[in-house]
C-alpha cells in the first residue's frame, strides 16, 4: 500500500452515515478520473468530501479498499470542528482526492526561497541542502 496523490480525481457517492464510502463513478463530462483509476487498490489518499448543497464537509486519510469502496481510514477535518468520521445525510457528495494544508511542503516568495508548512525544522534544513 503506498500514498497516491493524484490530479483530477472525482467520484459521487449517495452513502449515508459514518463508515465507509461506496464510490458512484464520474459524472460525465468534467474530465475526471475514478479513485481506481487515479489511486488504485490498496492505496492510500488524501481525500475531501462535500455533500452538495449542505455544509456538510471532511478531509482526511483515506484507503481504497475495492475499486468503489474508500474507506474513511484517518479524518483530519471536518465541518463539526473535530476528527471523527461526520454523520452524512442524505444527498449526493463531491468525493475527491486533495492535499491538506496541514500536509503540504512549499516554498515561501523570499529569495532564496526558505521550505515552509507542515515540515520540521531538519526535514526543511535537509530539503535546503538538497536543493
């Protein structure tokens, strides 16, 4: 199992509740690709998931565990303000892979440019280096 970031990655789902997502394909005509597709089985992702027309939202860890099926592994954020799995209801939900900024690793505008983000002090001095 490794970690799979990919780019235009988007499925809807209509699960309800707080376990696994079963993953409804494309909708036709955007352009994006499916998690098995994008990610593949038994990888690893960042995901978010909005119920459309709601509030309602979640980024997190997330395993592809069946070609439809992506499972809720590690919530990072969600839109009650905590990291459990939220209660979905009813409706139809954007499921799609992102990068949390609380994940990311980038360079600020200064120049030369200095890593910054989510990285420890002697990961960003070794990225430093090996720039």
């Amino acid at each position: 199992m490794a970690l799979v970031i990919n780019d235009r990655v988007k499925e809807i789902s209509t699960t309800t509740g707080t376990g696994n997502l079963t993953l409804a394909g494309i909708v036709a005509g955007e352009g994006f690709i499916t998690f098995n597709t994008g990610i593949g089985t038994p990888n690893t992702t960042y995901y978010a998931i909005h119920n459309q027309g709601t509030a309602e939202w979640e980024v997190g860890l997330g395993t592809l565990s069946g070609s439809t099926t992506l499972e809720r592994t590690t919530v990072l954020d969600n839109s009650d303000g905590n990291t459990s799995a939220i209660t979905l209801g009813i409706g139809t939900k954007d499921v799609f892979c992102t990068l949390p900024a609380s994940k990311a690793i980038y360079l600020d505008g200064s120049s030369p440019p200095v890593p910054v983000g989510a990285a420890s002090a002697g990961f960003a001095l070794a990225m430093a280096v090996a720039l």
